[in-house]
C-alpha cells in the first residue's frame, strides 16, 4: 500500500476482526472510520457473483458524478479490466482476505488519478463474506481533476494482504497482465 490512509483502515479492520476470519458486518462503526467515510463504500455480493453498492460516500458519488447505490463495482473498470475487478471481489468474499487494487481512474478526456482501492470482507450474521467494505484513496490530489468527473478505472495489479495486525502489511501480487513467454536478450560487446 502507498498510502498511510489506506494502512489505518486495514489496521482497524484487523482490530475488528480479532481471530475471526471477518467481523461481522454489524461490527461496521462509522464514527470509528469517521475519516475514511466519504470515499468508502460498502458492497453487497448478490446471486450470480454480482457486487452492488449497497452505501458509497459522497465524496465517492462526487468524483464519478453520479449516485452509485445499487450500482455494480464491476461497470466502473474500463472493460480490459473488470475481469480483474470481480475476481478480485470474489477472492475477498470467498477467501475472507483483504485486499489492494492499484488503479488509474480517467475522466472522459482521460485525466489520470492513480488511486489505491482497499477491499476488506464482512460476514453476515450467518457468517457468510458476502459483504465488502472498500475505500478509494487518491494518490495524487484530487484538484489535478479541476472539475471533471471521472468515468472508469483500469486496474494495474492487485495484491492480496498479509500479515497480521502486530506486524506490517506484506502484499501479494497478482498479475493481471497475460505473461508472454518470449524474451528479449540483449547482448553487449565492446
């Protein structure tokens, strides 16, 4: 992760979620997130692997112009990238592990704002991960936007989270890219 932001949201999610493999979503406190509300969302995974903004913040609803309740999470990656998006969301329901996308979001004349997505799982009350707390973090600020909105984001990679709450967050990547098996070698003489 590249944002201390993002690392005191998996922190409190640890805390949370103690020896569980994920708190209950009932456990959801916004006053104890208070500054992470207005660019989190919460996500309800419905039959069909479907992934549905169940609440967004409004700074969120703000950036993408748009009220996102009941929206899907997966129709805001650009195409090349929505397999990643629900795999990822997918991992984190099935597997009960948090996870970080890097990302780029674009407006309509492709401005840039490279962000990191966090994605923390939450049972139900029959202990089922069917729910998703996430957050977007900018990585650059959100004035370079002047005004635009942004319309997709396109995922460079992702990264599943390790560690424990007493030690730092190890990261394990997943390439999203398909890997070409051909090599450039370069060969120097003098």
């Amino acid at each position: 992760m590249r944002h201390s932001h993002t690392q005191a949201l998996l922190d409190h999610w640890r805390q949370e979620r103690g020896e569980q493999s994920a708190p209950q979503k009932s456990m959801i406190e916004p006053r104890a997130i208070k500054g992470h509300l207005p660019f989190s969302f919460l996500l309800r995974r419905e039959p069909d692997d479907k992934f549905t903004f169940a609440l967004a913040g409004t700074g969120l609803c703000d950036l993408f112009g748009r009220e996102l309740r009941d929206q899907s999470f997966v129709h805001l990656w650009a195409e090349p990238s929505r397999t990643a998006a629900k795999s990822s969301l997918i991992r984190v329901s099935n597997l009960s592990v948090p996870t970080v996308a890097m990302s780029v979001a674009e407006t309509a004349d492709l401005r840039p704002m490279p962000a990191e997505i966090l994605l923390l799982p939450y049972a139900s009350q029959r202990g089922e991960s069917n729910w998703i707390l996430g957050h977007f973090q900018a990585l650059e600020p959100l004035s370079r936007l002047i005004g635009h909105k942004l319309v997709r984001m396109r995922m460079s990679a992702n990264a599943i989270l390790t560690g424990d709450a007493h030690g730092p967050s190890a990261v394990a990547f997943v390439d999203n890219k398909p890997r070409n098996t051909q090599h450039l070698r370069i060969v120097s003489a003098r």
